[in-house]
C-alpha cells in the first residue's frame, strides 16, 4: 500500500467515525442547550444591537423632521449619491426611446388586397362558388401577410363581383392611413415619452428624432380611424357594412413601427457612462440637521453618506458581537449554576419557557426605547430616562420564581436585567436598577399560595424602585421638581405593571407548558376536586390514608424546607389509581372478605401495582399537572410487593420471578417524590401498631425509612442524610398528636363486645350498680 492509499484509508475511517457520532451529538442534551443559547443570543443580537438605533436615521426623507441634532462623525469623502442620482434621473429621462419603423409593410399589404380581388374575379370567370373562393383566397392570404379572411367578407364582395371600384376605393383607404398614420404595437409606451419624442431609424435613412408623435398609434385606435375612411368612402352602404369592411381592412393596416428595446437599453447606458459622479466632503463634528429641522435635498444627501459608511454597512458584524457576548454571559450562568447549585435543575420546556420569557423582556426594554422616541415627537416632555425607570423588567424575575423556583430565578434575573440594560442604555445605574428590581421581585414571590400575594410583590418592587430612583436623582443634583417627581411616578409603575403581567401571564404558562404554580397547587387541593371525590365515594379507605399521608409529607417538607404544598397535594393524589378496584385494597375492606384469598399472588401482585398506572392515567384524563404524576408513578419506586412475594414463594418455591413483583417505577426523582415516598410507607406501617406509644412510633419509622434508603429507592433524588433525620423526627412527632391518649368518658365504655354480632358496639352506656 502506498502512501496516498493509507491517507484515503485513515481518512474514511475518521470519516465514518465522524458520520457515526453525528446521530449521537444531535440527540446529545448538551448540544440542544449550545443550540438553544446560540438561538437566543442572535435574536437578542439582533433587538438590542445599536443598528435599531441608526434605522431612525437610515430612514430619514426628504421633508422630514429630523427628531435629534445630527453630526458627522468622522470627516468623510465620498460621493453625492443622491445628488447624482438626481442628475442621471434627469439626463435619463430627457433620452428618447429608439423605435424601428418598416417602410415594407405598406407595399406589401397594398399588393396583398390586390391580389384578393384580381383572383376573386378569376375565380368568377371560372365560374367557382364562393365557398372554393374563401377557401383559396385564406390560403393565399395566409401565406403572405399571416391573415385569415372572414368569410362574411368574402361573400360581401362575392356578391358584388370583386368589383374594381371597390378595389380602387380600398387601396386609397390603405394609401390614405399609411401616409398619415404609423401603427405601433406599445402604444402605452410611447405615450410615456410624449414629452422627449422618440427616435426612428429608417433603412436606408437612418435616426430621425421625431418630437411630434400624434401620427403614432397603437392598433384600436387605427381600428377607429379606419371606421371613419370606411364611413366616408362608402357612404351608400349600411353601418354593418361598415362594420364588415373595417374588419376586413385591419387585416391589411398592421404594425409599421416597433420599440427597439436593445438600442434602447444601450443608449442608456452610454449615457450613464458619460455621467460624473459629485463629490461631497464632511468634516468631523459638522452639523447635518438640527432637532425640529425639515430634512432638504442637502441634509438628506449627508444622512445617505453617513448611513453607509463604517458600522451601518457592516450591521451583521455587530449584530454578531452582541450575540457572542450574551452567549458567553447565558452559557457560562448556566453552565455555572448546573453545576454548583444543587436545584438548578433544567429541562427542555424549562429552557423553552425561559427563552421566551428573556425574549419578552427585552422587548419590553426595546418598547421603553420606543416610547422615548414617541415622547420626543409627541412634545409630552417626559425624560428619556423615565420610559427606562417604567419598564416592568421585574416581571421576567417574578414570573419565573412563582413557575419554577429561587435558584433559577436568581441567575434568570441577573441575565435579564444585563440584557435590558444594555437595550435601553449603558447606564450603569439602569444596570443595578433592573437587577435589584428582578431579585427582589422574585423573593417576594417565594411562597406565593394567593394572586394577592403578588400584588403585593409588585407594590414592594415599586416601594424600592421609587427609594432608588430617589436617590440616584439627589446623588445627581440640580434636578427639577417635575422631572424628579414624574421619574418616581414611572418607577411605581415598574412594579405594579410587573405583577399584572405576572397575574395574567401565570395561567398562559401553566397550560402551554404544564406547570403547576402554588396557586394551581392550591386550586388543586380542593377537596371539592370531582377527583378527590371519587376517590372519597369509591375508596374511602384510602382517601382517609390520602390525607393522613398528606398531613405526614406537608411536616416532613416543611422541616427540610422543601415545598410542603407540593408535597401535600401530591398525597392527595397519589393513590387515586385505587378507585378502579377499590375491595382489592386493605384499607377499604370493611367487614368484608379479602379478595385475594381467592386469587394467586402473581394476579394479586399485578392488581395491586396496577394502581400506579391507573392513578396516573386518571391523573391525565383529569388534567393533573405533570409533576404530581410523576410523583404518581414514583411514590413506589421499584420497591417489592413484599407480602405476595414471600405467598409465592411458600407456594410456588424458588420457582418464581422475582421481578413480577417489583413496582415499575421509577425511583423518586425529587425531594418531594421521596418524602411523599416514606410518608406513604410510614402512614400504612402506623395502623398495625397495637399500642401506637411514641418508642413504638419511633422504632416503627426508623425501620421504614431505613429499609426504603437501604433498598436504593432514595437514590435517585437528592434527600441527604441530614434530611432522612429530619423527616424521621417530623413523621415521629405528627404520629404521636395523631394517636395520642385521652382519659375515658365517664358513664360510657367503649368496645364492648356484643352477642349479636361478635363484635363490638360503639358506644355503650356504662350502667350503674343497684
């Protein structure tokens, strides 16, 4: 093998390396979130690059008033493009249009009618009959002037014997309109240079500059005057003779005269040749236009000048700077915050939503802007800055706190109010104004279980808004009364009209992207939900578990600072695939048979696991946000129906499969996932106790907790060993309030068995000795 054979060899082997790793780099998380950024940081780019800025110049015209003082930024040389564009527009439109004109066609169509008439009286003589007449002389016609004769013409003159008086009167016709008229097919082009004329090239002549054109016409109109020749020259015949007699002359009175498009086009352009560009100078500093001044001929050449010089003509490079820059800034938070903080946990529709709520932001900087511009045309005399201070920036912070939580709230927020500020002004003030602003906006918002609570964000982000903008105005000086107040006015703006965006944008995010917000949670605890009440009038037993689970997991939460609503409603929830076979369960057998003893333990096994699947397409058919599903389908993990397995095993030996008997899964994933996890386990392991004292409460949960931990179940969320204690301590105190002592009721005892039915009755009357 020689050299080149091993290159092409090494070289398709990385090739197809290369091809292989394609599939697994597009479908690669990592390189979604690298497209993403990138995506949004063009779009970014492109709205806050300061071209937006240079449009307003860009589309000044002539007679405009120029809404700021325009200078030259840099002495410039360069040509006066629309001043000689205004010269060759005039030199152009004074150059005739080139037309060529065939001197032929007369004689042609002269010789042409004449020979129609010499053979119809031939064929007289031959005695033919007139339909053998139209059919040669249509052939004939046809191959000399590309006609056909209507029939009606050839009979009209049939009749009358091809008469030679009638020939001679329709040749004068023809020799009459070619001397007086000349017939060009774009009449409508002609007519757009009736003031320049036109130039005729003639063979054997040459170019002849013609400045009257009314002997020029186009096709109808020689059809009209043809009528009148008609008309005059017999004036014994009718009018649909006249009318037939036209028709048959417009066969011989055809287009003379042509537009030469080619002569046309070329002397144009050797007329823009010869045309000198004019030369314009600016020097550095020289005032184009002043504010409130109409924008002449001479200011408008100037503005063309500048607009096309240096960063105008290169926009997309700086459109590219920017969005380099705020990639580097969205890639490195992010990569930062995933990395180090522990709930900083982003998914897909995360990304997705909050790319669309970065985007809104900006825009609604990017309005800011606009309104200044607005203001300035309008003569409101608002200060520029004050559009600035009424941005509701707060809104992005706020709005992503309530949805997804602090951690990333903190990091969007930062992102966010760089962004703005950077769209609206390089005011390092503006800078800490819209980061303070987001931050605070997004603590308030912390635990937010009432829309009034955002209202009242709001008001607080407005407060602190206005105490800012105070003091940067005193630090400033020499401010007026007016502009000072209207700045403060327009700074409680800001965070009232953050938190009505946040109100009525919450329920728009919830639904396109299945969040579940405190306030939906709250919406969801409900116990008028249709669901909670099915679960309450099909299985009692367990919706009776469902809340004690509930009270479990809410104090778990709350003692490791988790989200204790989350956890709460999720309890609510998680059993509610048990309503589609409610008897197959414990806790709803009530003086009655178990069912199971009647079925093997693999079909009880799939029974009672079934529950999880069933929970959670009720969950999806009741429209239940995705997270309280997930924690559905993980409230078991992939733990082990423990009682049917060790029936199987006494039955059926070593002979079984183990994994038949294992929930699907998967493992919690959350916090919340787990401590909803242990409060289940926990809650049902709480009814065997006899004597429920708080040693037998705490060694009960100890084993519980331990054996789920111990199982793996917990690994996949991030529940520390500090936090197992925790809810170890919190399941342990809420047990002992729940199964707490009481004295006895004197005058009844309680659990007394009865003859009737071996049982015992609820409340007997104790009876006094005689």
């Amino acid at each position: 093998m020689n050299l080149l054979s091993a290159v092409k060899a090494v070289t398709k082997e990385k090739y197809t390396g290369f091809k292989q790793k394609i599939p697994l780099i597009k479908d690669s998380p990592y390189f979604i979130k690298i497209l993403l950024v990138a995506f949004i940081s063009i779009i970014i780019g492109f709205i806050i690059s300061p071209i937006t800025n240079i449009r307003s110049i860009r589309h000044y015209h002539t007679g405009d008033v120029a809404k700021q003082t325009i200078y030259a930024p840099q002495d410039i040389e360069a040509t006066d493009v629309i001043g000689t564009e205004q010269n060759t527009e005039k030199m152009l439109n004074q150059l005739p249009p080139v037309f060529r004109y065939n001197p032929f066609i007369k004689p042609r169509m002269y010789n042409t009618l004449t020979m129609v008439f010499n053979t119809g009286r031939a064929m007289l003589l031959e005695q033919k009959d007139a339909s053998e007449i139209v059919r040669v002389l249509n052939k004939q016609v046809k191959q000399i002037a590309g006609v056909s004769l209507s029939p009606d013409t050839v009979f009209f003159f049939y009749k009358k014997g091809f008469s030679k008086t009638y020939e001679d009167k329709l040749l004068g016709i023809i020799q009459k309109f070619y001397d007086r008229y000349k017939i060009i097919e774009e009449g409508s082009i002609i007519q757009d240079y009736a003031s320049t004329g036109i130039l005729l090239i003639t063979p054997g002549i040459g170019r002849l500059y013609i400045r009257d054109i009314n002997s020029f016409i186009d096709s109808q109109d020689a059809k009209n005057i043809l009528f009148d020749y008609v008309s005059e020259t017999f004036p014994f015949l009718s009018i649909e003779d006249h009318i037939l007699l036209t028709n048959f002359m417009t066969n011989f009175v055809i287009s003379d005269v042509q537009f030469d498009k080619e002569a046309t086009e070329s002397t144009i352009a050797k007329a823009k040749a010869s045309i000198k560009p004019i030369a314009m100078h600016l020097k550095k500093g020289e005032i184009i236009v002043r504010e409130g001044e109409r924008i002449d001929r001479s200011a408008y050449a100037k503005l063309k000048i500048i607009t096309n010089t240096g960063i105008v003509r290169h926009w997309y490079v700086l459109v590219l700077f920017y969005a380099f820059i705020f990639f580097i800034m969205i890639f490195s938070v992010l990569e930062f915050s995933q990395r180090n903080i522990r709930k900083f946990n982003l998914t897909f529709k995360d990304g997705i939503f909050l790319s669309i709520t970065l985007l809104l932001t900006v825009l609604i900087a990017r309005l800011s802007t606009m309104l200044t511009s607005i203001s300035e045309i309008a003569s409101f005399n608002i200060p520029q800055e004050a559009y600035y201070y009424a941005a509701p920036i707060a809104f992005g912070g706020m709005i992503v706190r309530l949805i997804l939580n602090s951690e990333i709230a903190i990091g969007f927020s930062i992102v966010v109010g760089l962004t703005a500020a950077m769209t609206v002004s390089n005011n390092v003030f503006i800078v800490l104004y819209y980061i303070i602003s987001g931050l605070l906006g997004a603590h308030m918002l912390a635990k937010c279980e009432q829309r009034t609570s955002i209202i009242k964000g709001g008001l607080i982000v407005s407060a602190v808004d206005m105490i800012l903008v105070s003091m940067f105005m005193l630090i400033q000086g020499n401010q007026p009364a007016t502009q000072f107040i209207i700045n403060i006015l327009m700074a409680f703006f800001s965070g009232v009209t953050s938190a009505i965006m946040v109100i009525g944008l919450t329920p728009v995010f919830e639904s396109l992207f299945d969040y579940a917000t405190d306030i939906k949670l709250l919406e969801l605890a409900n116990l008028e939900n249709p669901l909670l009440k099915e679960l309450f009038m099909t299985a009692p037993g367990s919706y009776n578990h469902s809340m004690m689970t509930a009270t479990l997991s809410e104090a778990a939460a709350s003692s490791i600072h988790a989200n204790p609503l989350l956890t709460r409603v999720a309890s609510y929830y998680h059993d509610i695939g048990k309503v589609k076979m409610p008897d197959y369960f414990i806790e709803n057998q009530q003086y009655m048979a178990n069912k199971h003893d009647k079925l093997s333990p693999s079909m009880s096994s799939l029974i009672i696991i079934s529950h999880v699947k069933e929970g959670k397409e009720l969950a999806k058919a009741y429209k239940i946000p995705q997270r309280i599903i997930d924690i559905i389908m993980q409230h078991h993990g992939t733990s082990l129906v423990k009682y049917f397995y060790e029936k199987a095993k006494e039955k059926n030996g070593a002979n079984i499969q183990e994994e038949e008997y294992h929930y699907p899964g998967p493992k919690p994933q959350t916090r919340e996932a787990g401590i909803v996890m242990l409060a289940d386990a926990v809650e049902a392991a709480s009814r065997t106790l006899t004597e429920p004292t708080p040693a037998k409460i705490k060694s009960m949960v100890e084993k519980i907790v331990n054996a789920r931990f111990e199982d793996g179940q917990l690994d996949e969320c991030t529940l520390a060993l500090n936090d197992l204690n925790e809810i170890k301590k919190s399941f342990v105190k809420a047990l002992s309030a729940i199964f707490h002592k009481r004295v006895d009721y004197p005058g009844f005892k309680f659990n007394v068995p009865t003859a009737k039915n071996n049982g015992y009755s609820n409340i007997l009357p104790i009876q006094k000795k005689q």
